[in-house]
C-alpha cells in the first residue's frame, strides 16, 4: 500500500498490485489492509505512533509528533546508501 500528500493536503492510499487509488473518504473496512504502521518516500520514514494502528482510524497529520514518529535525516541517508551499494 502507498499514500500520496497532495498539495490540497488530500490523502490517498494505492494499492500497489492494482494501481486503484483510494481518496481519503474512501478508506474503510473493504479495503484488503486493516492497518498502518509505517509510511515512507525517498526522503522520510515515519512510524506509527497512535494508540490505534487501524488504517480507518488513523490520522494523517504527519507533522504532529505525537502521532508520527520521524526518522532522523541521517538514518533515511544511511539506508539510501546501504541500498544504492548492495541493489
């Protein structure tokens, strides 16, 4: 599964084996994943840190800290380099 941030601030969740997009009122119990623990791109990882990891529930305000968890900078770097050596 994958998101997407447009710059209206809309969320939308992809699903990667189809290509379906699913906007932000569209998730729910139907879709085939139930939970969100993670979220990166190629510049940020993210954790889930809600008391809840249910994806319908979950809230996508990846600026509050208390719900995101970011990974440092250099952390995302280290693992771009792990990457671009062994693949």
């Amino acid at each position: 599964m994958k998101y997407s941030l447009h710059a209206t601030g809309a969320i939308e969740i992809w699903e990667p084996n189809t290509g379906v997009r699913y906007p932000e009122s569209q998730i729910n119990d139907k879709l085939a994943y139930r939970t969100i623990d993670c979220i990166f791109n190629d510049s940020q990882f993210l954790a889930n840190i809600q008391p809840s990891n249910s994806l319908q529930g979950c809230d996508f305000d990846f600026d509050d800290k208390k719900k995101w968890k970011h990974l440092s900078i250099d952390a995302v770097n280290s693992i771009k380099r792990y990457l671009n050596i062994y693949f």
